[in-house]
C-alpha cells in the first residue's frame, strides 16, 4: 500500500502538526500494511517520531487509539471548513477595499 491521501486534504509531514490541527480529520499510513483514517485528539514530538493520538478510539474491537509516525513522514490533513470560509471571505473583503481606494468619487460622464 502507498497513500497518497484524496484530492481536498492537505499533506503535513508530521513534524509540522501542531495545536492548530487537535480536532481536524487527519488520514495516514503508519505502516505497510495499515491505512489510518480519524480525528486527531493529540500530538506528541518526541526524539524518535511523532505520536498521533485518535480522538473517539477507545481501544475496543483491537484499534489502536495512537500512532508512531516518523517525523518526516505525510501525514493527510482534511481542510478545516470554517477556517477556509474565513479566509475566503478576508480574501474578497481586501478586495473590495483595493477597488474603493483606486476609485476616485463621481466617475459617471459629464452631462451635455
């Protein structure tokens, strides 16, 4: 198996998850033989990897409620939708500004 995530979620090698993406829904492959797909509930840096714990996973049925990922390793991040609106919205919001300030008041043709 080699995941390559989907078309929308975002690829952070896992040194680069912090605090912003606890409670995004992240995708992965731990292993050869394994394809992760959940909630990220934490993140712990240490030394030797990155620990990825799943929020939700209680550990029954014999899942695993976190993961050691090497610190460069792809991790799959989904957008977070509110986050991508906001932006979205200061994107066209600085653009309209833009458009008021090169206008120069009463542009209309003069009258005969």
């Amino acid at each position: 198996m080699n995941y390559a995530g989907t078309g929308n979620e975002k690829a952070v090698a896992a040194t680069d998850l912090n605090r912003t993406h606890v409670g995004l829904t992240v995708s992965f492959q731990p292993d050869d033989a394994t394809l992760v797909f959940g909630r990220i509930g934490a993140i712990v840096r240490k030394d030797t990897g990155v620990i990825i714990a799943l929020d939700g996973v209680d550990g029954t049925a014999g899942l695993q409620t976190n993961y050691s990922v090497s610190p460069t390793q792809k991790v799959y991040v989904q957008p977070d939708m509110l986050t991508n609106t906001e932006t979205t919205i200061k994107d066209l919001f600085g653009k309209v500004q833009e458009n008021l300030r090169g206008h120069k008041g009463d542009q209309r043709p003069d009258e005969m």
